[in-house]
C-alpha cells in the first residue's frame, strides 16, 4: 500500500469547507481523522469512508467496493470501509455529507468499546 503526496492533498482540498480534517499517515496508507476520530482512510491512491447498517446502502447502490487491505495475498478481508465514488470525491458538499455520516459512525463505534 502506498499513497502519492498529490491524491493526498487532493482529498485533503474537497474537505477544506468542512475544516478540522487531518491525516495521519500509517501501514503505508492514511487515516482521515476529525474531532480525534478516524471516519476514512486512503490506500494506494484510492478514499475510503467508514460504513455500517445506515449507510452502506448508498455504496452498494454505486457498486462501490468494499476495502481489502491484503488483496495481493489473495485473502479477502472486509473491513468497515467502502471506496468513494468519484462523483462524491469530486463535489465537496456532497464528500462532506457523506463523511459526517462516517463520523457519526466512527463516534457511536468509540461509544460502544468504552463500555
């Protein structure tokens, strides 16, 4: 897994109107992160945002795939994230409406470990 510098700051510009999104780089791809909370990542040059039952809906509709962090080892791993569809990527109000329902996932997620 890798990102470029570019995608990177390309996904980081269509959040500019949202404010307080962050990266942290890790296992060679990225996490995007808001209020401390992790609601996507990026891996080889590709966005993802966190899904469960209330909006994966809107992925599957789009034929957006699911993120598999070991797919050259031929193992399919499904992890809680769905590649963005382009035309949200590329229209920040609708990346932004999508991605705070992310967020809100990745608070109810938080609520439920500390318990």
């Amino acid at each position: 897994m890798s990102i470029s510098d570019e995608f990177l700051e390309y996904v980081l510009d269509q959040f500019s109107k949202w404010g307080g999104v962050s990266v942290r780089k890790m296992f060679g791809g990225a996490g995007l992160y808001r209020d401390q909370k992790m609601f996507g990542l990026i891996a080889d040059d590709v966005a993802y945002l966190k899904v469960d039952d209330s909006n994966r809906e809107d992925y599957e509709k789009v034929d957006s795939s699911a993120f598999n962090p070991y797919p050259e080892k031929g193992k399919s791993v499904v992890m809680p994230y769905y590649e963005i569809p382009v035309d949200v990527l590329e229209n920040p109000d609708q990346l932004i409406e999508w991605s705070k329902k992310s967020l809100a996932i990745a608070n109810k997620s938080k609520k439920k470990k500390k318990k």
